[in-house]
C-alpha cells in the first residue's frame, strides 16, 4: 500500500514503453487498447486507495531510491537530497479527477480512433500525457516538477497534431509546442533561481527556508506567469482553442484535464511554496482578476464561434476563471485568519470542487462533440441539424453536460458555482454578480449549440446516421454518471475530498512538516 | 546518392571506431563523464555517417526500422523494469550495489583507477538509456533523411482533409 503513489505513474508508463513492442509481437487485435484502459483503470483504483490513505493518514510522502519510501532525510542531512512525491489531499484530489477523465477518454478512443493510423503512437502519446499530468499533481520536488512538464506538453503538442494531414492541426500543435517549451523554460529559470538560492529543490525544504527576497519574487512572477499560461488564462489564452478545437475528441477531453494539472501547479506555489511568507492580498488580487478576465472574455468569445469544439473551448476558458476566482479569493484572504474560516475556505472549496466538475462535464461535452463530428462530419453549427433524432443518447449525454456548465440543479456545475457566489459576494460583491452574468451568458450559448446542433427537423443529409458506437457511449457515460452523482449529493462530495483538499492547501505547515520533520 | 569511394571507405572505417567510442562512453558512465544518454548520441552519430556516406537503401538493408524501434523501447523497457526490480524497498532502489555480484563491488574510497565493476543498477540503466537514445535518434535522422526524398505538398493532398 506505501507504494501507491509511485504504482499508479509507474504502471502506464510501463504500459507506454511496452506497447510498441506488443504491436511487433501482433497482440491481439485489441491489444494496444486493452492494456491502455487496463492500466488507466489500475490507476483510477490505485488512485482512489491512496486518497482514503491520505484521508485516513494525512499526507503520504514516497521517495525514489531510498532504503524505505517514508525515509525523507537520509542520515546525517538537514535536506531532502532525493527525489520524492508528496501526497496530500489536494494532490490526490487532482490525481483522481484527472484519472477518471483519463479512463473514459481511452475507452472512447477505442471506437473513435478505429479506422485511424498509427495508433500505436497514439496510445503511447496518450499514456505519456496520463504520466505527466499525474506526476506534475503528486510531485513534490519542483524540477521533478518541470520534468513531469515537459513530458506532458510534449505528448499534447504531438496528439494535437495526430491528424497530421490537416494543416490547422500541424498549426495548432505548433502553437502549443512553442507555447509549452517557452513555459516550460520559464519554470526552468524560475527553478533555477531557487536553487541557486537555497541548494534545494523539494517544495517542502524551499518553503521552509523561503525568505521571500527579490530572487524569490522573479522566481514567483516567472511559475505565476508560465502556469497561468499552461492553464489558459486570459490574456495568455491564445493558444488553447486552437489546441483544444483541432485535437481529437478523447485527447481534448484529457488535455482538459492536463491544463488543470497547471493550475494545481499554481496553486502548490502560491500557497504550499510561497504561502503566508509573500504578500498574499496582492498575489490573491493579481489571480482574481486574471480569473474574471479570463471568465468574461472567454464566455463572450465562445457566444460568437460557429464551430462546435471551438465554442466549447472558449467554454473551457471561462470556467478556468471561475476555479482561478474561488481560490484566488482564498489566497487573497490566507493572511486573515478570521476571514478566511468565515468566507475564504469556503470560496476555495467552490474553487477547488468546481476543478473535478468542470474536468468531468467539459469532458464530456468535448465527447460528445466529437461523437457528432464521428457521424455527421462536420463541426459547423450552421450545417448541422435535428441529430436528436438520430443520435439520442449523444443528446441525452449533451444535456447533461450543457446542463451542468451552465450551472442548472440538480447538475454538479450548480453546487460548486452556488459555493463560489455565496462565498465571493462576501469577498466583494461585484465580482459575484459578474460570476453570475457570465453563467447567464454560458447557458445562452449552450443552447445555441443545442438548438442549432441537436433540435430541428431531421436534415436529409444526415437522414441515415446512426448512435455513436458502443465504446463511445459507454466513454461518455462514464463522465455522464459522475456528473450526475456529484449533482445529487455534493455534500458527500465536499466532505470527502473537496474539503480535504482545501484544508491540505492552506495548511503549509504540515505539507512542510511532513518532509522536513518537526517544525 | 553514394559519395565517393573515398568517403565510403574512411567511413566502413571509421564506423566501428565510432561504435567503439559510444559504448564505451555508455559503459563507462558511472565513472567518467558521459553517460546512457551522450553515450547513445554518439553511436546514433555513426547512423548519420552510415546515411550520408553510402545511401539510404544501403541503410535500409542493413538496418530494419523495425530494428531501431524495438531498440527504442526496449531500452526504455529495460530501464523501467530495473526500477520496478528495486521495488522492495523502493522504486529506483539500488538493489544490486555492493551485493557482491554483477556491478556489486564495493565502490573503493578515495583517488583510485576506477572499477568498473561497482555502482550496482547504474550501469545497466546506462546501457538501457544508451540503447533507448542509439533507437530513438536513428530513426528521427533516418525519417529525416527521407523526408528529404518526399515531393513538396502538391493540391491533391491537400483535398484529403474531412
């Protein structure tokens, strides 16, 4: 059980590396997909063992190469001198819903991809992307960190690009390639300045000694910056609608997924690395509002789209604002204690509780436009037409989702919204109202979608389309029950691993502690 | 799209000095600079001589690209099972150093003429990330080396999308 932080990275990584061999050997002719999901679910499970562990246990800690995975100090050291990942609720709170994401994306490929080529290449680019997005979560060494960046950014440019024979593909991968390495290099600098300055490179040990001097504040502005790009916030957005639109369906549906793992990533340096030591107020402020800009304008770009995954897209931005909001409220008011328990804990777990949401309901959206795309063709709005009369489950399945981004009861977007209105109108007002403006005007576009894509009479050019396959239906229906369950009780759902992932960000002295021994 | 036989000759020669070199950059890497990965570089370097030197068809017949690719992910096979192996005490636990066997030599202390013999799983991660590097950078410079044969993008391909 002490290895299940390492297992659930290790074993798609494995998987990753042998799958090529098993496509030489022949295999079955399903192989490659069977030990896909079946590593993914490995995952999933082992995934949700550690987070009872950590629930139970607090935060786990596994190093790399020691004699025993808790044994953080060898002898004789003041400093953490090995590699290690740090468990603790908010970590394994992503790790969980980006794993549930992964599986559903792989098992829907399954059909989606069939009459694709090079789907080896595929499986292997896609398990990278699992590894690094769960790395970059669980990690809790910042180069390990910027390795685990890498590696995912690399999978996504080249999954972004797997239609190579498009160009918009090849110009959209390309965007992302130049936009990941300059983030990446960026993080690089920035670690690179706390080396340089406290010979370490655990998050725990530079916490510790963190004095918060200029060198500091470069390294800060450099993680904010590059993270907010990684994650797409406005005004550093410009290139994930493209990478989201021209990516196929199950891979947007991760990169989803994986762009939050950069959010987690600013979230681990603003309270866990740097925490009470900086100016919290100004960083909070500074997160707030590229969280309402990133709201409005991705909410008022999205109303304009034509094309379906691109309108979704520009979706995926404005719901970024919201997390980037909730905790950025929280961060604002870290250094006030009495604040903070009155209304900040509370913005953060809206924050936090509408990550695992906004994962699963914007997957799921992103799926089911990629099933109209599988049968129909095209992913204009104006051609497409009365598929719910071919296409009910797809439709079902769209409702669903369009419901919960739009923050409908009894859909889970409600609950984790509601949290960050109550919360944020004691904050300040405005911002709270301009949450709601923008939820109006997401509902607005979703039933643009809806109307123009789904009702109607049935168009004769899509007269003999069928339901999308099996594997797509049960991919999306995955996705569809978590929605729905975190809909019907988001008590349970708080109280189990949003609140603990809440409370294991704002605690940074146990998240030190934990590494560094005794305070 | 041979070279001259000037050319083709010192390279069928210089080949093996260079393979040579390589390996014993990747075996050496627990004690001297280098290692798995510049080791690699280097033997993938006479995959490069081979190409320009004599021509992709002469290439093709000695290597399979199948070849290249399981070297590729055999390598890395090989490295991530090492790590799996250390597993009883943790991931990347250094199982086999000082045991007494292979690589399982007590590292000596102080200024000594180095023993090959030490360091454990290190040098078998060496040649696994050195066979990993050899297979991956072959076939980015053989895909490379054809590309150079490819016609530029006529209208046709481009009617191919949706």
């Amino acid at each position: 059980m002490e290895h299940l932080p390492i297992l659930v990275v290790a074993v798609p990584l494995f998987v990753a590396f042998a799958i090529p061999l098993i496509d030489k050997v022949g295999g079955g002719r399903y192989a490659k997909e069977g030990v896909t999901v079946g590593s993914l679910l490995f995952s999933l499970i082992g995934m949700i063992l550690l987070l009872k562990r950590v629930a139970a246990l607090g935060p786990q800690v596994y190093v790399f190469g020691a004699a025993l995975p808790t044994l953080t100090l060898p002898t004789g050291m003041k400093v953490p001198i090995r590699i290690m990942f740090e468990v603790d609720g908010m970590s394994a709170f992503m790790a969980l819903s980006g794993s549930i994401a992964a599986l559903a994306a792989a098992i829907y490929s399954i059909a989606y991809l069939k009459d694709e080529t090079g789907k080896d290449r595929f499986y292997v680019l896609f398990l990278l992307l699992v590894v690094g997005m769960l790395g970059m979560e669980l990690t809790g060494d910042i180069f390990n960190f910027f390795v685990f960046l890498e590696i995912s950014s690399i999978a996504s440019a080249a999954l972004v690009a797997f239609r190579y024979y498009k160009a918009e593909s090849i110009e959209a991968a390309i965007k992302y390639m130049v936009v990941g390495s300059l983030s990446a290099l960026f993080v690089l600098i920035a670690v690179g300045f706390l080396y340089g300055k406290y010979d370490a490179l655990n998050f725990a040990a530079i916490a510790k000694r963190m004095e918060f001097s200029w060198a500091d504040k470069i390294a800060l502005a450099l993680l904010v910056v590059s993270l907010a790009l990684k994650c797409g916030a406005v005004p550093l957005h410009m290139w994930l609608p493209d990478a989201y639109a021209e990516a196929p369906a199950s891979v947007t549906a991760l990169l989803v997924s994986v762009s939050q793992a950069s959010l987690y990533g600013l979230f681990r340096v603003c309270f866990s690395l740097f925490g009470v030591k900086m100016s919290t107020l100004t960083v909070g402020w500074i997160v707030i509002i590229f969280g309402v800009l990133s709201m409005f304008i991705g909410v008022t770009m999205a109303l304009v789209q034509k094309e379906i995954k691109r309108l979704m897209a520009f979706h995926a931005i404005s719901q970024t604002g919201y997390m980037l909001l909730g905790v950025g409220v929280g961060l604002a008011v870290l250094g006030n204690p009495f604040d903070l328990k009155s209304y900040g804990l509370m913005a953060m777990k809206g924050g936090i509780f509408h990550i695992i949401n906004h994962a699963m309901y914007k997957g799921l959206l992103f799926l089911t436009a990629g099933a109209v795309f599988y049968r129909a063709g095209t992913r204009d709005l104006n051609k497409l037409g009365g598929l719910a009369h071919n296409m009910p489950w797809t439709t079902v399945y769209f409702i669903i989702g369009a419901a919960a981004i739009a923050g409908l009861p009894p859909f889970n977007g409600f609950a984790s919204k509601l949290m960050i209105y109550e919360s944020v109108y004691k904050f300040n007002p405005i911002l709270s109202i301009m949450a709601m403006i923008v939820s109006v005007l997401t509902l607005a576009s979703f039933v643009k979608i809806f109307q123009s894509a789904f009702l109607g009479p049935q168009l004769p050019e899509y007269k003999d389309i069928k339901e999308a396959p099996m594997s797509m239906l049960v991919g999306m229906g995955i996705l569809a029950f978590v929605v729905v369950f975190f809909g019907l009780f988001p008590e349970l759902i708080v109280r189990t691993i949003v609140d603990p992932a809440a409370k294991a960000l704002v605690d940074q002295a146990s998240y030190i502690s934990k590494v560094m021994g005794g305070m | 799209m041979r070279m001259s036989k000037i050319v083709r000759t010192i390279t069928a020669l210089l080949f093996w000095a260079v393979l040579v070199f390589g390996f014993y950059i990747v075996i050496h890497g627990h004690l001297t600079p280098g290692g798995g990965f510049q080791g690699g570089a280097v033997i993938a370097s006479s995959t490069a001589l081979f190409l320009i030197a004599f021509s992709k068809d002469e290439f093709l017949r000695k290597y399979k690209d199948v070849f290249l690719s399981v070297a590729e992910s055999g390598g890395l096979l090989l490295f991530i099972s090492i790590a799996f192996l250390g597993i009883g005490a943790t991931f990347f636990y250094n199982f086999m150093a000082n045991s007494g066997g292979i690589f399982g030599s007590p590292t000596p202390i102080g200024i000594n003429d180095g023993d090959l013999n030490t360091a454990g799983t290190l040098p078998p991660m060496n040649i696994a990330v050195g066979l990993e590097v050899f297979g991956g950078l072959s076939l980015i410079l053989l895909f490379m080396f054809l590309g150079a044969y490819l016609k530029p993008f006529s209208k046709e391909s481009e009617v191919h999308e949706e």
